[in-house]
C-alpha cells in the first residue's frame, strides 16, 4: 500500500534513499511518487513547490 505524505521535508529526507521517483503533472497540480525498497510514498503539492522539490532530491527522476 502507498503512504501518502503531507510534509515536503520529510519527503526530501525519504528520497535519500529512495530508487527513483516518478513525476505525474495533471492540470491543477503534481504527484510525486518516490519507490524505496519497502514503500512507495506519494506526495500531492502545486506546481511551483513541485519545481523546487525536484531540483532538491536526491533519486533518479522518472517523467510519467
């Protein structure tokens, strides 16, 4: 099952080790989704956050 989180922070402290995270853009907003070996978290945000949380992590980036 994924884990939804609610705080960028943690999300970038995740992504240290996470394998990849995948990149979902809709119209309103941006899923991100980091894969670690036991979890998959999810992350919902607006565009310009999603932009400054991707120049910071730490993972593969993967465009979906």
């Amino acid at each position: 099952m994924p884990k939804e989180i609610f705080d960028a922070e943690e999300f970038l402290e995740l992504s240290k080790v996470a394998i990849h995270c995948r990149v979902k853009r809709r119209k309103e907003d941006v899923k991100l989704k980091l894969r670690t070996k036991k979890y998959l978290y999810t992350l919902k945000t607006d565009v310009g956050t999603a932009e400054d949380l991707i120049k910071k992590l730490d993972c593969q980036i993967i465009e979906i």
